[in-house]
C-alpha cells in the first residue's frame, strides 16, 4: 500500500470519528434523557395533575399544560381502571365523579368518562393520551400513583408503553413494588409511605440498600426524624400535600428536601 493512500484513510477515519463525536455533543440532552445522566429531583411536584381555574385534583389536560407552563418538570397524576379495564386520569372514583360529572359516584366505563359533561369543561384523558403528551414534551416527567392494583399499573405501564417509560417515575408503596419496578427496567422510582406502616430504621435500611429516586411522606411524617435521618445518607425527601409556605418553611428546617403541591409554581419557587 502506497504511504499517500494510507495517509488519505487516516484522514478519513479522522474525519468520520469528529463528525460522530460532533454528533454526540448536539444530542447531549437527547442522550441524557434517555438515562445515561442521573435526574436530579427537583424542589416541587405539580399534585393531582397541578390546580387549574383555582380548583385542583382534576388530573385534565387544561391542569396538566397550566403545570407545564408553570415551569414544572414532575408532575403527579392519579389512576384508576374504567368499569371496561381501561387506565384513566382521576384521582379516585368516590368522590370524584361528583364533583366532575356532578352525577352520583360509581365507576364509569371509558366511553362515560370521555364523553360525558365535566365541571369547567375540563378535558379528561385517557392513559395513552398521557402518554402523547409527554411525548410531545419531551422535559417533562410523570410521576404515578393509584388507590387501586399499583402492580397492574405497572405491568400495564411496562407492557404497553415502554417507549415513553423513561419519563415515567413510578410511586411504589412497598419494598416488594420497589423490586419489581426495579425489574422492569424503571429508572427513577419514588417510595411513597401513606400507605405502609414501616420504621424509621427499616425505610434507612432500604435506602442504603437501593437506588431510589425520592422518598415521599405525608406531613405528619414529614415533621418527625425521619427527614434528617434520610438526609444524613443523601436520600430526597419529598412531603405531600403542601399549599403553606410556612409549612413548607418548617419541613425544610427539619430535614424535608421538597414538596407535592397544587398552587405553588415551580418556576417562581427559591429556595435560599
């Protein structure tokens, strides 16, 4: 082989090789996204979809896209099975279906929930057009919960819609639902504890043990030692529900890294 010839496909390699890596660079975020960077849980989460018109538990699509302009990167929404097996937004059956149908509560099928008056005119959605959504945003995160069968939630998120399921942070409400979103590839997971009646020492424990995104609390727990405990190891702590900066004042003293709330928004919110 010629020493010019050789020298010409050196060049070429080298060529290829910058152009590649330029390519990486520009995608960085895309990149990112998709989970080589670990996500920094931010201050506050929009609850219940984030209050919309004043009003807040609604789940809709107007409160979802007013959490969205609010500069909210996780936002929290509710789930429920239609009376047909289908996965709803509605942050539960009774009461709520008073309050958006203004009918009596019971549990609807799909074709009620999506074509049936609502309160406000408010835009009621199914999961897959969640799902939509957050394709369409791109920087932005679901955060889950249910009252009923969160393994079948999540099975039903793992099965059907793996495309999106880097941008959904799944609320496990046990150490068994935490492995088994686990095993299904869920990259951020959120312990929740309204449900469970778990010590201080078994939830420390845990978190040693685990990658966890957060760990989230109701606010009686959120003023006890546990916050600080968690902090001492660099574990997030998030309290639910707060609209009180005072309160949010006091949790942050004890220990407590962030909140769920309706009103707040995040693009507004300091913390010193």
């Amino acid at each position: 082989m010629k020493k010019s010839s050789f020298n010409r496909k050196i060049i070429v390699f080298f060529i290829i090789g910058v152009f590649i890596f330029g390519i990486l660079i520009m995608n960085r975020d895309s990149i990112a996204f998709k989970g080589f960077n670990k996500l920094s849980p931010p201050p506050l989460v929009a609850h219940a979809g984030g209050a919309i018109y004043g009003f807040k538990l609604t789940n809709s699509l107007e409160a979802l896209e007013e959490s969205y302009s609010n500069g909210f990167q996780l936002i929290e929404m509710d789930f429920e099975w239609t009376s047909d097996g289908e996965v709803v937004a509605i942050h539960d059956w009774d009461p709520m279906v008073e309050r958006l149908f203004m009918t009596e509560e019971r549990v609807l099928s799909l074709e009620e929930f999506k074509n049936s008056p609502v309160f406000m005119d408010l835009t009621l959605l199914e999961f897959s057009e969640i799902v939509e959504w957050l394709e369409n945003k791109g920087d932005v995160y679901l955060v889950t919960d249910t009252k009923g069968d969160n393994k079948k939630l999540l099975k039903y998120i793992y099965e059907n819609h793996k495309k999106i399921q880097t941008q959904i942070i799944p609320q496990v409400y046990s150490f068994e639902e935490y492995e088994l979103a686990r095993d299904m590839g869920f990259d951020n997971i959120i312990l929740t504890l309204y449900r469970s009646k778990y010590t201080d020492e078994e939830i420390i424990e845990f978190a040693k043990n685990n990658k966890i995104f957060a760990i989230t609390m109701p606010k009686d727990r959120g003023y006890s030692s546990l916050p600080m405990k968690l902090k001492e190891i660099d574990v997030f702590t998030y309290v639910h529900t707060i609209n009180e900066l005072y309160v949010f004042e006091e949790l942050y003293e004890n220990g407590v890294s962030g909140i769920y709330t309706d009103y707040f928004h995040a693009d507004k919110w300091i913390i010193e």
